[in-house]
C-alpha cells in the first residue's frame, strides 16, 4: 500500500492555528483583515475607528458629522520560512510533521510578526516612569493609566506588554503573588501577571531596546517652533510640527532617530510630550531640524527648554500599555501563484499560504509558508511608553 503525501492543503490548514496561538501584537492590537488578494508593495487605505463625541441633550440632537480619517500603508513585509522536504518528510503522519517541522515553523514566524509589531512603539509621545530603570512597582500601572485616562483613551480593553526585565520585577511583588492579596494563585504558579488596575499583561522578548539618537545626549538644547508650521505626515495622516533644536554649544554634528523622545517647553510654560517620527539629518553646528508628533497645537516655542529623557542612559526599553485602537495589525491573503502547487488558508482574518514546488535539477521538493502582513499607527495617543 503507498505511502500517503502530505498534501499543501494539509500543511495549511495545521500550521494556521499554530500561528495564531503564538501571535502577541496582532491579537491585541485593532485589525484590519480583508479576503482580497494582494502582493508585496501594495498599498492598503486603512479606515480609522471614528471618534465621536457625547452631548448633553438639551431639546434637540447635534447631529455630528462623520469624518473619516485614513492611513495609507505599503503592506510590505512577508514572513517566510522555507524548507526542503523529500518524499520520506512528506510521507509522515500530520501530526508527526507538525512536531517536526511546522511548530517550530511557526514559532519563527509568529516572532517575527509580533517583533515587527512592537515597532509601533516610536509613534507614541506619552511616556511614564524613567529611562535606564526598569518599572516593577504597583505605581508604574497607576502612572500608564493616569497618561491614558488624562489622553481619554478608552478604560477597557486596556493592554500591557512588558519585557522579561520588567516582567521579572512585577512577578515579585507580594500585591501580586501571594493569594491572599491577588486572589489568584496563577502568578506564583504559573508566572503570569494577570490583569492589574485594568490593564490586561503579557510578557514578549520582543520589547524593543530603543537607542537614541546622538543628539539626545545632549543637555543645553532649546526648541524654536510655531504653530502654523503644522503639517500632516503623507503616510499615517499624523499631525506634526518642524521644530529646530539647537545646542548652545553649537558643534554637535549628531542627529535624532524615530522614535526620539522629548520634553518641549513652551512660552507659556505648557509642556508636551512628542515623538520624533522620522530619522533627521546631522545636525550642522548644533542645530538639527526634527518632525514631531503631536503637532504642538498651543502657545510657539521661540527659545524654549528641551528635556530629553535618555540624556544620561541613551537608551530606554520600551513596554507599552495601550488601547487596541492605537495600531492596526493589517493583512491581506496572497496571491496562489499560477505554476506551483499552493494553497491559501483564513481563519479569524489571518492568511497564510503554502507552496511547493520542485526542483528537477537538485531533485529536491521545496515547502514554503508565508504571510503578507504590515502595521499602521491609528490613535498614538490611546497608548504609553512605560519606560525600562
């Protein structure tokens, strides 16, 4: 009796589950599936959740217009992995190839997307707690959620991503470990966070380590800005201000990086919180221009202090508490190529295909897994840095 192949179809179909289950960022993160087709490089408009406000009735209805805001996103990032499989591979049981090859498969994939996931970090301005130390105290909840209530993001669902670092300091917290104040015993047994004040938290190794711009070591900058020099960025929609910061000592040639973070003053006293969103160039005798995010939207900065937060450390570990709409995991099913044997599976929106192929020249049968996929941010203020 012959041997039964593993069929594309049967690979899919195993392997899809797998991916979700392991999937961080895109689950918690808002999301913007579609079952049409696409290919590396399109560009997909992404709607915004619309945003409405409430009013006392008084006698009569205000009617509010709907407005709807979009970003644009060149949905260019596929995760592969590609394997040689002979006949004797593709001869085992289902479940014998899922624990040989797809787990580990999808594993690579899954840490791939929430990596790139957790990216979105260098679009948020609101930050907590301070570079170089690594949260672990009840009070670095409370200070996420203040940001987040004075930004009047959402009370629930509200997410908490954290590094091993700061995961490892809240897992020793007597408030959360011992039963009699948790309630819960799955912290001291299983090493969960749980749900704190509201927030829901997950542990990732993919918590980004953001180094900063050289620039931002600096300590005698001051901002020059106005209001009407406000702009929109292309891509995300986002409202920004050109801001030129200048060093008194006037000879740094260093720049700032996306994701920057900084502390403006302006002349009114009023601070901000903003997000560098693009690399700059050097700066030329100390003073470099920058686009940051929120657009300073009261009182110019004409010479004004610029605090900024990795100064001493130069870097910070950027956990995240936010909001779902605050980004948008994007994906779109591929494309079944015409001259190869391949199939494309969904479920709960999540796309994957499987191709195989086979190579008469080296006589070796190919198994390829992939899924197209991108990120946008949507509401950068429904979420915080809780800096590490």
């Amino acid at each position: 009796m012959p041997n039964t192949i593993i069929t594309v179809k049967d690979i899919a179909r195993e392997a899809l589950p797998i991916l979700r289950d392991n999937l961080v960022a895109p689950r918690l993160f808002y999301n913007d599936y579609s079952k049409e087709f696409a290919k590396k490089g399109d560009t997909i408009k992404v709607t915004r959740p619309v945003e409405f406000s409430v009013d006392e009735f008084d006698g009569s209805i205000n009617i509010q217009e709907i407005v709807e805001d979009f970003v644009m996103l060149k949905i260019d990032k596929i995760a592969d992995v590609s394997f040689a499989a002979t006949e004797k591979e593709l001869s085992l049981s289902i479940e014998d190839f899922k624990n040989q090859y797809l787990q580990s498969a999808m594993l690579a994939i899954a840490e791939k997307i929430n990596n790139d996931g957790l990216e979105m970090y260098k679009w948020v301005p609101y930050f907590v707690g301070a570079s170089g130390t690594t949260p672990g105290t009840l009070e670095d909840f409370a200070l996420a959620n203040k940001m987040l209530n004075l930004n009047r993001a959402p009370v629930s669902p509200r997410n908490g991503v954290w590094g091993p670092e700061a995961t490892a300091e809240f897992q020793q917290l007597d408030s959360l470990v011992e039963v009699d104040k948790a309630g819960s015993n799955l912290a001291l047994r299983e090493g969960q966070i749980g749900r704190v004040f509201g927030i829901n938290n997950y542990m990732s190794q993919a918590v980004k380590l953001h180094t900063a711009g050289g620039f931002s070591a600096l300590a005698d900058v001051t901002a020059a800005a106005t209001v009407v020099s406000a702009a929109s960025d292309a891509t995300t929609n986002l409202a920004y201000t050109p801001v030129e910061l200048t060093s008194a000592a006037g000879v740094s040639t260093a720049k700032l990086l996306k994701g920057d973070l900084l502390k403006l003053e302006d002349d009114s006293g009023n601070t901000y919180n903003v997000t560098v969103i693009e690399d700059t160039a050097v700066a030329v005798a100390g003073v470099v221009t920058a686009k940051v995010h929120p657009a300073i939207i009261a009182d110019d900065l004409t010479d004004t202090a610029v605090t900024f937060p990795d100064v001493t450390t130069g870097a910070h570990e950027a956990n995240l508490v936010f909001n779902p709409k605050a980004f948008a995991f994007v994906t779109r099913p591929l494309h079944v190529p015409s001259n190869a044997n391949s199939y494309v599976t969904s479920f709960e929106g999540l796309s994957l295909r499987v191709t195989q192929a086979y190579d008469i020249d080296t006589k070796v049968e190919t198994i390829s897994i992939d899924i197209l996929y991108g990120y946008a941010p949507l509401y950068p203020k429904l979420a915080v840095r809780v800096l590490g």
